[in-house]
C-alpha cells in the first residue's frame, strides 16, 4: 500500500566493488577457537541481498549478469568481465542492502526470509562457483570464489585502486 | 521514454558503510611528489552520486538524512546516528554507481554533468563540515569529516567489523 510503485520493486539487489584484496571472517572467534578468514586478491566482491517474493529461477539470470557485466579494469585501460580479467570473487551477503528509510530508521520489512534467502545464496554461489570452475581462462589462471556465512557478521577489510561500485537490480 | 517509471527516478542515490578506518588517495602520486592521503578512524563511509536534473534545493535534506539515520552501533548494541555515535565521516564521490545495466555494460546516461556535480558535492560536502563542527559531542570527542576530491580515482583502503552497507535514495 503504501511506497511508490510496488511493481517495479526489485526481487534482488547486488552491489559490486573492485578490489585488490579483500579479507572477510566466515567464523567468530569463540573460546579456544580463532576467528576464521577467507580471503581474495585481485578481482571483484559481490554485496547480495534477496527480497520477499524472490524464487531460484532469477539466480542463473543473476550469475549470468554479475559475472559476465563488464565493470573490471585491465592493465590496459579496457573494461572486462571478472571472468574475462580473470580475476578472484567475493560473495558477501548483506541484508542491511534491503533497507528502506523510514524516519531515521531503516526498516527491513521488503527482505526474503531468513531461511529462504539462505536457500537462494547458496545457490547462488554454487552457480558462480561452477561457472568459475568452468572457464579455461580462470582456471588456468588460477582465481579463486570465497564467500561469506549467511547470517554472521561480515567483518571485512578491502584494498582497492578504486573500487568503482555499482549497484544491478534484479 | 525507454526504462520503467521515470517519475521515481532518483536524483541521487547515497551508499553508506561502516568502518573502524578508511584510508582514501586524494591526489595521485605524480613525478616528484607523493600521492596524498586522508584518512578516519571509527566511522561513517558515504558514497555519493547525483543524477541529471538535480538542484541545490536537495543538498540539506541529504546531509539531514545522512548524518542523522541510525546505522551506527554503540558499544551496547545500539544503532544511533553518526552524529550521536559520534563517528567521523569519509565522504566519496562515486559516478559508478549511477550506472545502469544495458546488456553486459554499464551506462551512465542519468548521471549529472561533471561541473554540475561537483557544485553539488562540493556543497554536500560544506553543509556536512557545518554540521560536524556545529554539534557539542562531535567537537569534544574530536571526530573529523574528510572527503574524496571529485573526479578522481578513488583509491580507498577499508577495515571494518562489518560494512552494514546501506542504500538511500533522495
């Protein structure tokens, strides 16, 4: 009811930034257990976030796009796909990315469910990480996809040569 | 004519994330000289991007909005503005994304003329300083507001314990 235009409401939201490095925690650290890492060097992270209403059929349109859209810079200047570069993929998901305004509070309410967004990530990276395994290109140059847990914190640290980010709506 | 709902288009679309530090290049390393480098502790990382169309008349209901949302945790587990936290804030203009999917590239035919955005993220900018400087917490606890210089490569180095990545459009 209330918004404007429910029916150009996204079903997902990817937001994507360039990096030379990336490093992200995929465990805590708990008593008598060190925090757990993963880590990329050279290549692209990708933020995800699913909203209400969102089934498995968008994820290979999804994987399609956010692989093979043209945003990574070569050492010559051209812009190429990161399977093209070939560089290394970091999944990240990210609720907070389904947030509305309202006030001066966010609010949540358009997000998948928990579970179900769960079901669609892993998906979701599954899809990637074939693709990855797939192209000659990657793996002859050896890259690399790493991801994050869904539902943790995802404590991160970036370095980037600009990390040019670009929001694609699904 | 071409796109779906041109009446909600946004006129500019801001990118907020969280960090302990942000180290963000802003001059480039040049013959004889070393790039030149700002950076914040513990804080607010705002991206910035403006489309065609917009005016000044915008500007204070962004810096509004933007310092006063409440995405930014306390040590208790609270979510208070970055003015209440008090946090400093790294502020970056990013083009990128006011980028539109069109195939397998991105194009950028919303985004304002270069001169023009940068009157307006210039202002952005001054009114967000004002505000920093005019709030009794901010000032005793010392928090600053540094900026990326527009048209740039915006060369940025992240740490964070979780981005919390968050989207608003005005």
């Amino acid at each position: 009811m209330a918004g404007s235009g429910s029916a150009a409401s996204p079903l997902a939201r990817a937001l994507l930034q360039q990096c030379l490095s990336a490093r992200l925690q995929v465990k805590p650290p708990e008593p008598g257990s060190e925090a757990r890492w993963v880590q990329i060097e050279r290549g692209l992270i990708i933020y995800i976030c699913f909203f209400k209403g969102t089934t498995e059929e968008i994820v290979p349109k999804m994987v399609n796009t956010l692989l093979n859209v043209k945003l990574s810079e070569t050492e010559g200047g051209k812009y190429v796909s990161i399977l093209d570069l070939p560089g290394s993929i970091l999944i990240i998901p990210q609720a907070t990315l389904g947030g509305k305004l309202k006030g001066r509070n966010m609010q949540y309410h358009a997000n998948i469910e928990k579970e179900r967004g769960n079901v669609l990530y892993s998906l979701l990276v599954t899809l990637c990480e074939r693709e990855l395994m797939a192209n000659a290109k990657c793996s002859e140059a050896g890259v690399v996809l790493k991801h994050g847990t869904y539902g943790n914190r995802q404590v991160l640290k970036v370095d980037t040569n600009g990390p040019f980010t670009h929001m694609i709506e699904f």
